[in-house]
C-alpha cells in the first residue's frame, strides 16, 4: 500500500503520507474511502434484514395490533409469556416438538454413524462412490418435492395404494394417518439426509491411521473389537461435536415439513412450535403472544446450544465455539 | 433382480480393483452377501420413488389408470406435460421460478461478491468489525414475525423482491468468498494499484477472472436455493399469479386441487397422478441436471467446514 503511494505522489496530493510513520484513523480511513462503497451496501444489508428485525421482539410485550402499528399498541408487560404456560395449543406443540425432537435423536441420528461404517467397510472404491451419489441425491431436493414423492408413494392414490387394490385389499394412507405421522416423518428426515451426515463420519472415518487396525490385528483384535476400539474412538470428537448441533436446535424440528403434512394429519399430531408461531401469529391475528413464543423458543435454544458445548468441554471434547 | 448385479459388481470390482491390507481376516461369503444385500436395498429404497415418478409421468392413459409396478413407460407419451403446460398456471410458475433464479442468483453473487472483495482488502479501518456483524447473524435468527413485520414495512409484500432481498447476502458464502480473494497473491494487487487500476478495475480484471471456480460454485448453491425455496413465497405473495413451481407443486399435489388442463375434445383427459408427476418432475429436473456438480463441490464444502471441528 505505501510503495504504491509513494510511487505517484504528485497524482492526488490526499492521498500522500506524511513524513510520520503512524496514520491516525481519520487518514487511513480517506486513503480507503473507496472500498466502502463495496462494504457499505452489504453492511447495510445485515443491518436491516439481520439485525433491525430483532428488534421487532418488542411487540413479545405489547398487545400488538397491525393497525395500531409499534407505537401505539399497547403495552401489557409480561402478559404474553404468562399466557404461554396455560395455552393448551401451545403445549400440544410443544409435546410434538419434543417427542419428534427425541425420536429423530435415537434413530436419524445413528443413522448416517452405521451407514458410513458400512461403506467404510467396503473396499471397492467404486461400489462406494456410486452409493454415495445414490444417497445424497435428495438432500438437494425442497421439502414440497419430498413431500410429494412420498405421497406418490404412501398416499392414498400411491403405489402401494394401488398394489393393495390390483390384490383386491383395501387402500392404505399411510400419508393421512395422525397415528403413523410421527414415525413417518423421522423416516422422511432419514431417508432425505442420510447422505449428509454420512459424508462427514467418512470423512472422519478416513482421518484414523491405518497403522493403528494393523497393530491391533497383529494383537489378534477381530472385526468388531477393532470397531469398538479403534474406530469408534478415532471418530467421538465428530460424534460428539454433531450431537451438539443437535441439541442446540432441539426446539426447531424444521419447519417446512410439518407445514406441509399438517393439513392432511391435522395440528394435533403435526403441530410444532415453528409452525405454532405461524399460524397463530401471521395466520391467527395473535401477533403479540406468537412473538413471545417465538422469543422464548430462541432463548431457550441459544441457551441449550451453548450448555451443551460447556458441557463437552468439560468432559474433554473440543467444542463447537 | 437389482440385488444381483449389485452383488456381481461389488464381487467383481473386489477381485479386480482393491486389495485388502495383509492384516485384514478375508471376509467370510455371509458377511460379503448380507452386505451387498443391504447396500442394494439401500439404493432401491432411495431411487424407487424417483424412477416411479418419472416412469408414470410419462405413462399413457391406459397404463397409468391400471397401476402396478411401473419402472419404465410401456408406452411414452407427452400427454401428461402438454396438458400441464398448456393450462397456463404450471407454465406461468415455471417461468416465475426460472426468472427469480436467475436474476435472484445475480443479485445475491453481486451483493455477495462486493461486500467479500471490500472486506478481503488489508488495512482497512472498521472492515473486523463488519465481518464480525455478518458472521453474528449466524448465531440468532430475529423469527418469523418480526421478519414479517419487517417485510411489511419495507412495503415488499407481493413483490418478488421479498422473496430475495431477507437473505440477499449469506454470511457463509461470504466467508468462502472472502477467504478466496484474500488468497490472491498480493502482489498480483499491488502492481494493479501501482498502475493506477480502481478497485473497480482490481475486481473486474484481476480478482474475479481468478475466481471463476468458487464463483460458480456459490452461484450453483444461492440458484439452488432459490429454485427450492418455498415458505417465503407463502408467507410473503397473496397474490397467487406470482407463484413459483414449488407452492404451484404443493396446490396440485399435496392439497389436490383440480389441475387446469388443457385436452382434445374427445379424448380422456390424462389420470390425475400422471399430470401430479409431470409437475413434480418439472420441479426436479432443474436440481437433478445440475446434480453432479453439486455433489463434487457439495462434498468439498462440507469437509471443508467439517474437519477444522
């Protein structure tokens, strides 16, 4: 930067240094002034689209009406909050976030660990490139076409439908059933992201030294006690650091899943707090009150993502911050 | 029949292309068996519905109406697309969906683009803090309500700028981009400068024409985004002729409503499910043509965000 100034210092006399070594910061400042206008639009973005909206949160504490506006709503303090506890809607979803939440923790948690243990397990690099390709396919897909397949598969007018009916039995909605929608949608988040967990856990996977299965075999260790003690340790820090991720977002199933399903199984079996604060607040008019949810449901999770990552430091992992 | 040529492939390229560390016990023919076993039920389960869908989506009256097993159309016809595209609505959305795209992608690589190269820039004064305010927005989200209500009072509801401005810059591309151009040789810069180039000038001619790779790949994830994208549409345009393929998907499939078609007088109109399928490959033929791209950058990406952890 200053062989450059010092190389035409006829051309802009502002631009020149003084004899000093140090700039003060109004000088470096001119001498960039430039390069804000590249920095200055998308300051303004993250400003306005990422920051101004928290601020929004306020209306958590009003008794918020759209033709009232900010200002002249009125305030009630704790109000909103206080309602959340006894709102036996809001505590329908809550039920669903947390068994979905736990149901997906124990079986589309695992699920990409034991896939990447079977391809690692595979030798032909070929077999595993191609099953690789064939699993990540629909982690590209929107929900809306997921969703979709799925019908055409376990809808009432499905193929498995129509099979049952050629055997003369009678049609099988699996995709309207508020019993099976549970189970349903951990086989849907399964089936949709198995791939990207699995590319991490072999990657993970391909980090352990070789050296260390071949001493263990010479020790006469078999298959599975390599496995348990060699592999599994080698990758616990991976395991560890996506259990966190996972828990910091324990309130947020997803949203758009449940969105779409709820109006074929019904906001008793498909109701989630995201799709709660929608529907009661943009959809419902209950602006002040959703928001509130909403706030706490945000707190609670930066608190639990943060916990968690306390806690497996101190038991020795490294963390995610 | 699936099962065996996976089986035979998996044998064959074991013998032909890999070999075993000497340590290794030799894998016993139950475990190699039961292993190819699941890895072809594995594809089976993941690539059935896609096969099924395209397969009935090009499927004739008779052949879609009787059901069954369909992997492969007995006999191909167009009946199914021609009558979807010519209702008006599917064609109006597809044209929505690849408009937003591309000029949605454009705006967002612009955006994206200025604000890394500013910051990629030594020495300049209040550039940590502006990193840091971007990377901040990753940790929070502000909600859905006061997003809406932000929205709202920009007055962008029913514009298709709704759709792109809330998440015109993502902070995570923005780091793979700033990274990208602090990683081209100084020098290369300084001698521009010393020339007496612009930062304009810089940009254009030094730094982007050495960027076209990891340009493409972040224009390929913000395009791919856009085409996927969905719940801004609902939650931001009432006005249902600015609809993109992926609500327009939803109407027809999942809340099945009646499907505007146009037929020949005098012959049955195509069965509900295969104008159903036709849209929902319409829907997905974008991603899967660019599928192979995604997946070669896509696995890069994430190892390279993953393994520092």
């Amino acid at each position: 930067m200053r062989i450059s100034q010092k190389a035409q210092p006829g051309l802009s006399p502002a631009l020149t240094i003084p004899a000093r070594k140090k700039m003060n910061l109004r000088q470096a400042i001119w001498r960039e002034r430039w390069i804000y206008l590249f920095i200055i639009p998308g300051l303004i973005y993250f400003l306005l689209f990422q920051y101004l909206p928290l601020l929004g949160n306020v209306i958590a504490f009003q008794d918020y009406s759209p033709f009232l506006g900010f200002r002249d709503s009125p305030w009630i303090g704790l109000d909103n909050f206080r309602k959340i506890v006894t709102d036996p809607d809001f505590l329908i979803a809550l039920r669903n976030t947390i068994q979905i939440e736990l149901l997906q923790l124990i079986f589309s948690f695992p699920a990409p660990l034991l896939l990447a243990l079977l391809l690692h397990s595979i030798l032909s690099d070929r077999v595993k490139r191609v099953m690789q390709t064939i699993v990540y396919l629909p982690h590209f897909m929107s929900w809306v076409i997921i969703i979709s397949l799925w019908e055409q598969i376990f809808g009432g007018a499905g193929f498995i439908s129509q099979i049952l009916r050629t055997q003369g039995l009678p049609p099988l909605d699996i995709m309207h059933n508020a019993a099976l929608f549970k189970p349903l949608v951990v086989m849907q988040s399964i089936w949709k992201e198995v791939g990207w967990g699995t590319i991490i856990f072999l990657a993970a996977l391909t980090t352990i030294d070789a050296q260390l299965y071949e001493a263990a075999a010479l020790d006469g260790a078999k298959g599975f006690r390599r496995l348990w003690h060699i592999t599994l340790p080698g990758i616990r820090h991976i395991i560890v650091l996506l259990l966190i991720l996972r828990l910091g977002s324990m309130l947020s199933v997803g949203f758009e899943q449940y969105f779409l399903q709820r109006g074929a199984v019904g906001p008793e079996a498909a109701e989630v707090l995201d799709t709660f604060v929608y529907f009661r607040g943009i959809q419902g008019g209950d602006w002040g009150f959703a928001t509130a949810v909403g706030l706490v449901r945000g707190v609670v999770s930066t608190v639990l993502i943060v916990g968690a990552n306390w806690i497996a430091k101190r038991v020795g992992e490294e963390g995610v911050f | 029949m699936a099962s065996n040529d996976f089986s035979a492939e998996l044998v064959t390229t074991q013998a032909k292309r890999t070999t075993r560390p000497i340590w290794m016990e030799p894998p016993s023919p139950l475990a190699q068996v039961s292993k190819a076993l699941i890895l072809a039920a594995i594809a089976v389960i993941m690539l059935f519905p896609f096969v099924y869908v395209i397969a009935v989506s090009f499927s004739s009256y008779n052949d879609a109406v009787r059901g069954g097993l369909i992997l492969w159309p007995k006999n191909p016809t167009l009946d199914a697309y021609r009558a979807v595209l010519e209702g008006g609505v599917v064609l109006r959305a597809l044209q929505v969906s690849v408009g937003l795209t591309l000029f949605g992608t454009l705006a967002k690589m612009v955006a994206t683009i200025m604000l890394a190269y500013g910051l990629s820039k030594p020495n300049v004064p209040g550039s940590r803090i502006v990193l840091f305010i971007a990377l901040g927005s990753l940790l929070f989200s502000p909600g859905i309500i006061p997003n809406y209500l932000l929205v709202k009072e920009l007055r962008l509801l029913d514009t298709y700028s709704a759709l792109i401005l809330p998440g015109l810059i993502g902070a995570f591309n923005l780091v793979i981009l700033r990274n990208f151009f602090m990683n081209i040789p100084r020098e290369l810069l300084e001698a521009a400068r010393i020339d007496g180039a612009s930062d304009w000038q810089i940009l254009w001619q030094i730094t982007l024409p050495l960027s076209k790779a990891v340009l493409a790949v972040v224009a390929l994830f913000y395009g791919v985004g856009i085409w996927n994208s969905f719940f801004n549409a609902i939650l931001y345009l009432n006005d249902t002729s600015k609809w993109p393929i992926q609500v327009v998907l939803r109407q027809y499939v999942l809340q099945g409503s009646a499907i505007p078609t146009v037929v020949d007088p005098g012959q049955p109109p195509p069965p509900v499910q295969t104008l159903q399928m036709a849209i929902l490959v319409i829907a997905t033929v974008p991603i899967l043509l660019v599928y192979p791209f995604l997946q070669k950058y896509f696995t890069k990406g994430v190892l390279t965000g993953a393994i520092k952890g």
